[in-house]
C-alpha cells in the first residue's frame, strides 16, 4: 500500500503557529476576589453598616432573587445612601490601564419606584485627600436583577484604592449576586500589538515557506 507523503513542513509551521498562538494569548482575569460571595464575604467589608450571605431560596429575600441560582450579599442597616460594601483592590490595579465593571445588583424593603446603585473608586493618597471616582450607575426596583456596568482607568497609583458599591436611600437593602473587573487594556498594549503584528508576520513566512 502506498504511504501518503509527509508534510514535515507544513507540520513544522503549523506547530510553531499553534505555540506562538498559545504562548502570546491570554484571558481577561477578574480582579475581584470572591466576585460571587461563595466564600461567603470573604475579602469583602462593609462600610459602616451590616452584610451577610444568604442562598437565593432564603424567603426573605424571595423577592429579588427569585429564579437565581448561587449565593448572594445582603447589605444591611444602613443609615445612609453611601453605606456599602467594598473590596481593597490595591495590588490588583496598576495606572495607564482600563479597567471594565460588572456587577450584578437589586434592592430589598421599603422602596416605592426605583433606586439608583452606584459604582465607586476610593483612592487614598499619603500626601493629599482622599478622592472618589464614580464608576458607574444603574437603576433597580424590588423584584429584579440589574447589570451596573461601568470603566475606569488610574492616572498615577494611589496608596489604597477600594472599591465598592453604595446606595440606594437609607432603610432599603443593596443585593450584590456577582462583580467583575477585567483589564481591558492593558498599560503597554502597543507594545503587544507590535508584537502580535510580528508574530503574524512570521506565521505567514513560515506558511509560505
């Protein structure tokens, strides 16, 4: 029987595309730790009022979390609107990049209407006031899940950088089932995109060769 001729060529180019391809791309990471509070509020705090975790099952809460599956945060007792919960992020950002956020909120109690939620960055700085850097904002009523999304980016690197989740109005609880933050461009992403430009060069070299 007559073997079939072998490609080592075109084998040898098709391998070094696939580890060139493996070894230059990468995934978005969150950066928030517990981001679905199955750890219950680990790494998590809340800003001078009360939070815990409970199953969306949980009757109490039946009325927000219906249909959802998992855990979420309840945000509690709180006396006023910027009262939250909140994540150090720190060591997790770094200035000249783009940050994408996600989360998934709604509220619970004595609310009429809807409420607004809001995205906050608090960054502390040695030698100067702490500022606050708005993220993004939603509207919620009871009875519903809500996506607030948002971006930020950071021109030098503050001492702390936290951040966290407030409103809506006093009395009325904040839900929080899920938050994401992925870089979504990187400080140094015209340096990547020469080099994914090169590569691609080379792929078709060795494709052609």
């Amino acid at each position: 029987m007559e073997k079939l001729p072998k490609h080592d060529g075109a084998d040898k180019s098709q391998n070094v595309e696939q580890n060139m391809i493996s070894s230059f791309s990468s995934r978005a990471t969150n950066i928030i730790e517990n981001h679905d509070f199955s750890q219950g509020l680990h790494s998590w705090h809340a800003n001078c009022c009360s939070a815990f975790v409970v199953p969306c099952d949980a009757s109490h809460y039946k009325e927000a979390a219906s249909k959802q599956a998992g855990g979420y945060a309840v945000v509690t007792n709180r006396k006023e609107c910027w009262q939250g919960l909140e994540q150090d992020i720190t060591h997790r950002v770094s200035p000249g990049s783009m940050y994408s956020v996600s989360s998934c909120v709604g509220v619970s109690g004595p609310l009429q209407g809807s409420a607004d939620i809001l995205a906050t960055l608090k960054l502390e700085y040695r030698d100067s006031a702490t500022s606050y850097l708005f993220v993004g904002r939603t509207s919620t009523s009871k009875e519903t899940w809500e996506n607030l999304e948002g971006t930020f980016s950071l021109s030098t690197m503050p001492q702390r950088a936290i951040f966290y989740l407030e409103g809506p109005s006093s009395g009325v609880d904040l839900l929080i089932k899920s938050v994401v933050i992925t870089c979504t461009s990187p400080k140094g992403a015209e340096h990547v995109l020469l080099l994914e430009t090169t590569i691609s060069s080379r792929i078709l070299d060795l494709r052609m060769a």
